[in-house]
C-alpha cells in the first residue's frame, strides 16, 4: 500500500483533533472536595478508637483526646475517659494552664489580699485599734490582737480610736453596789466602813470591798487598816 504524504500543517492539525478525541472518550478521575479530615470512617465501634487528630488507637490502649482532655481507654464501647485527682491550685494563682486535662499555675500573685485590698509582701498594717497584721511570704495574712493592761477599777471606758479600755474616773472597786474610790474609807451606813483592797502580793484591785463593822472594839483596828491602805495606795506609781 503506497504511504500517502501530509502536508506540515495538516498534520499538526490532524495531530492535535487525536489527543482531543482521546482525552474525551478516556475514563474521568475522581476528585472531591472533602479535606482529609472529612472523610466518613463509619463505624469504627469495637474496632479501635480516634482521637482530635485523626491518630488511630487500638482496643486496650490510653490516649489522651487532645492536649488538655482527660486520658482515655479505648474499649469496645468507644472511649472510657476519667478524670484523675489533680493538685490543688495555689490560691494566690494568677494564670491557669491546663496538662493532661488538670489545671496547673503558671504564674502567682506577688501580693496579699486581704479585706478587698491588696498588700505588698511582709507589708505590715491594721483594721481595727486592736488588730495587727502581716503579709508574709507565703503570700497569707497573719494578724494579732493586741493584749490591754489589767485595770484598777470596775468602770472601765473605751476611747474612739483607742485599742484598751482606760480607767477614766481613776482606781475603784464596788461597795456592794455602790462604785467607791481606792484609798478612801467609805462610811455605807452608820454601822459599816468600806474601801478598797488589793489582791495578794499585788497592786491590782479587788472587784469588791473589803468591808467592816463599826463598834468600840474594832474601832482601833480599822484605823489600822485605813493607815495601812493609804500608804500602799501613795506607793502606786
């Protein structure tokens, strides 16, 4: 059979119409869409277990879901997941992160708070006349109250500002109840003489009187004890 001879640009043409009829007759590729973490596993129940990040985990095995979720057992019911015992927070945490599902500080508070304000460490300060307190290290308050002088009368007087009670009408003691002052006698009735005492071995003084019967008999004797009172009473400093 004799070769039949083309023409150049003929048969670039006849070339080209070729690879378009093939092209077009030839079986289309598949494509989609869907990311690769779209695609549809089915049920995978009893087979193994996912977890956030598409990473396969078989029956049996501890994973964790994601970087702060709890820890997870793969079983044949899908993930049993459980919460373990975290520690405790400082309570003075400022920023909170979270590792394997438990919340753990990342930064503490360098103040105390205390009453709604806050406080600078070993800050030293007061809420009341009688109360001192401190911002230790530790970042806690720790305060004190202040301890008042025993008094010398039964009619103490509280003073604004002032943390201890003061004896504003000077040492006393009860005549029953009468209030009498220290280092006087004190006539109650025509027959009975009162004053005050101080207890054993020291300057404190009685709550109550020491009070006598006035007769011939023990006349002497109460001018004795007067005496006797009334110089311990100029002694007090």
């Amino acid at each position: 059979m004799p070769l039949v001879h083309f023409p150049s640009p003929f048969l670039c043409v006849l070339l080209q119409l070729i690879f378009l009829i093939c092209a077009s007759t030839a079986p289309a590729a598949e494509y989609t869409s869907k990311s690769e973490s779209e695609y549809d596993f089915g049920d995978y129940r009893g087979k193994w277990c996912l977890d956030d990040h598409g990473f396969v985990y078989n029956i049996g095995e501890t994973y964790y879901p994601a970087p702060t979720a709890c820890p997870c057992t793969c079983t044949e019911e899908g993930p049993l997941c459980i919460k373990p015992r975290c520690p405790r927070v400082h309570p003075r945490c400022t920023r909170i992160s979270f590792r394997s599902c438990c919340p753990y500080c990342v930064a503490v508070s360098n103040v105390c708070e205390y009453a709604g304000k806050t406080y600078k460490l070993l800050e030293e300060f007061t809420i009341s006349p009688c109360e001192r307190c401190r911002c230790e290290a530790s970042r806690e308050v720790y305060c004190v109250v202040a301890e008042c002088p025993s008094l010398q009368c039964v009619d103490p007087t509280y003073e604004p500002h002032q943390c201890c009670p003061i004896c504003k009408n000077g040492s006393n003691c009860f005549a029953v109840n009468t209030i009498i002052p220290a280092g006087l006698r004190v006539e109650v009735d025509d027959m009975t003489v009162c004053f005050c005492s101080y207890k054993d071995g020291t300057w404190e003084t009685q709550y109550q009187a020491t009070c006598v019967k006035r007769d011939h008999a023990n006349g002497r004797q109460i001018e004795q004890m007067e005496t006797q009172l009334l110089r311990e009473s100029e002694e007090i400093p």
